[in-house]
C-alpha cells in the first residue's frame, strides 16, 4: 500500500500539469472563439498563445516528472538546447515564419480580399494563417506564401477605391503628341475612367512612348478593366488614323501601300444581359473571404452599439426609455445571431469549395 501511495503521489503532480494544460487551450480557444473582434485577424494571436502555454507547460511537466535530479537535468540541458537551436534558426524555420507573422498581423498591412503584388505574385488574400498568408491568383488557382517571405518583400496593396489604371503604348514621331493625348484620354474615359492624364515616359530612336493613366471607383474590376483599356486605346487610335506599327516596319513600307489600320466592323445589336464580370468567376473565394471580413466588422459595430445602450439603460431612470434601450438591445442581439450563423455557412461553404 505504501509503494502504490508513493507511486501516485510521484504520478499526480505531471498528470495535473497535463490536465492543466489541456484545459488551458480548451479555455484559449473558447476565449478568442466569443471575442467578436475580427477572427480572422486574431488568430495569429491565438495560436501564438497556445504554442507558448505548451512551452510552458512542458518545463514544468519535466521539472515535476518522478525521475533523479541528473536525469532531470538532462532534459532540461536537452529542452533549452532545442528552444536555443529553434531561435537560432528562427531566421529560415518555423519560428522566423512565426514572427513574420505576428509582425504582419499587427502592422495589419493587408486584410482578407485585398489585391496584393509581391514579387511576381499577383492575387486577392483569402486566409491569413500564423505560419502563412494565401491568396487566390488571377488563373483562380490559390498559392501560399510564407510570412517570413511576406515579412521581407515590399508587398503592394492595390486601393479599393480610386485607384489608377494605367497602360503604355509606342508611337512614332510622325503623330502629333496633342491628337495622341486626346485620343487616349478619350480610351480612358470610354473604358470608364476618371480623369485620365497622360506622361510621356521615354524618347527612343525611333518611337515615343506615352503611358495613359485613370482613376478607377472599384478595384474589384482592376484586370477586366485594364483588359479594356486596352482594348479602347487600340479603337480610338485606329479612329483617329493614327497606326501602332512598329518603327521598322513603318520605315521599310512602300508608298503605294495602304495605312495598316483594321476596318470598322458593324456588329448587330443583340439584347444586353447581365453577366458576371472576370474577377468574380476568377477570385470567388477570395470576393467570399472579404464578404466575410465586412460582416466581421459590422458585427463589432453591434456589439459597440449594444454596449453603448447597456451604459445608457443603467444611467436612465425613465421606464419607458429603459424598456426601449431593453427593445433595441434585443433587436440588436437577434440581428447579430443571424449574421453569426451566416458568417458559419459562408465559413463551411469556403473550405468546401477549396477541398
């Protein structure tokens, strides 16, 4: 009876801390899980916590285990020469990603949904990971990029408003620079651009090139529109007689040959429908992961407003206010359910789509 005694005695102290543990990112969880503050932003935060409780709580399983004090040491030397080499290493390992992504998630460079350009990446965020960020590139296909790469690269947020368009073309020095101006700015317009402006941005041997810019209202429709753009400036020019050949070739024609601009073809009107635009075939998870982010952030702004009538239904001392703070704050609480269990669907519906 007294070994089984000191056998459990020995035993109960790693068996609570383990217990202690377990409880702990139960309770981690459940913690950031009733926070209504942008999930997705916190869970960077989350997950760091959780990895540091494990830490933690391993020192002090080893510190309690039922074994000889060199042994114990031992395992402490063999802990410490682990964390020492996983910090040294933190530059190219788990641990750099890790910080890069803490340092990510508070400098808050980018959200769910946003255009992005690293490197020769181009694509809208769909998930902000601890360890990761992913995004959906404009072939629809998904690539994740560590966030110790995101961390160490300039990365370019496209605006979600107002933001510029732009394109370059090459014309010869036998056109007049102000009827280019004209027609271009024309394209911008026709491509539904506002006040264009146009640089001329080199002086070759043989060609000058202008570069026409536009401002753009929405950025969801940045390709689709630059594809446009394109395409207009190619229209307006052939319009206006003026040819976007290369120089060669232009130097080398023969006088009796024709201006090499295509001719006006009359398409017959056909009814107008409504289709949906590239981006939203092409960035559907992504357009999803931002639809989402706006609920998020809406439902901080219930949650304030649902605040703000607690404070004011306890300094209140009418009943009839007091009852209608009680209504409101009801309201409120039904509305930010329905949004929650919305949110969950959309949440299901997204990692559906990715499997």
């Amino acid at each position: 009876m007294n070994q089984l005694s000191n056998l459990f005695s020995s035993v109960i102290y790693p068996l609570i801390i383990i217990i202690i543990i377990v409880l702990l990112i139960i309770a981690n969880r459940w913690i950031f899980s009733r926070i209504k503050k942008s999930k997705d932003s916190l869970i960077v935060t989350r997950q760091t916590i959780a990895m540091f409780i494990v830490l933690v709580g391993l020192l002090a399983f080893i510190l309690n285990l039922p074994i000889e004090k060199e042994l114990k040491g031992q395992l402490l030397s063999f802990f410490g020469i682990i964390i020492s080499a996983a910090i040294a290493l933190s530059s190219t390992t788990v641990l750099g990603n890790l910080m890069a992504g803490l340092m990510n998630n508070s400098m808050k460079r980018y959200r769910m949904g946003d255009l992005i350009n690293i490197g020769d990446l181009t694509g809208r965020v769909t998930r902000k990971n601890i360890f990761h960020t992913e995004i959906q590139l404009e072939d629809s296909n998904f690539v994740t990029i560590p966030n110790l790469y995101m961390a160490s690269y300039p990365v370019k947020l496209t605006r979600k408003t107002n933001t510029v368009i732009s394109i370059t073309v090459s014309l010869g020095y036998d056109n007049p620079q102000t009827k280019i101006e004209k027609s271009l700015k024309e394209a911008a317009l026709d491509a539904g651009l506002t006040d264009p402006y146009m640089y001329i941005i080199n002086l070759g041997d043989f060609s000058v090139s202008y570069k026409i810019h536009g401002f753009l209202d929405d950025a969801n429709k940045f390709f689709s529109t630059t594809s446009l753009l394109r395409s207009k400036v190619m229209d307006h020019l052939h319009k206006d007689n003026i040819e976007i050949v290369s120089p060669t070739f232009m130097n080398q024609r023969r006088v009796d040959e024709t201006t090499f601009i295509p001719k006006v073809i009359v398409q017959k009107e056909e009814p107008e429908q409504e289709e949906k635009s590239p981006e939203e075939l092409i960035f559907d998870k992504a357009t999803e992961a931002e639809a989402i982010e706006k609920k998020k952030e809406y439902l901080n702004e219930i949650e304030e407003k649902i605040d703000q009538l607690n404070e004011k239904n306890k300094k209140t001392k009418d009943k009839v206010e007091s009852e209608e703070y009680k209504r409101t704050i009801e309201r409120l609480k039904n509305t930010k359910q329905r949004i929650e269990e919305h949110i969950q669907k959309q949440h299901e519906k997204l990692n559906e789509k990715k499997s």
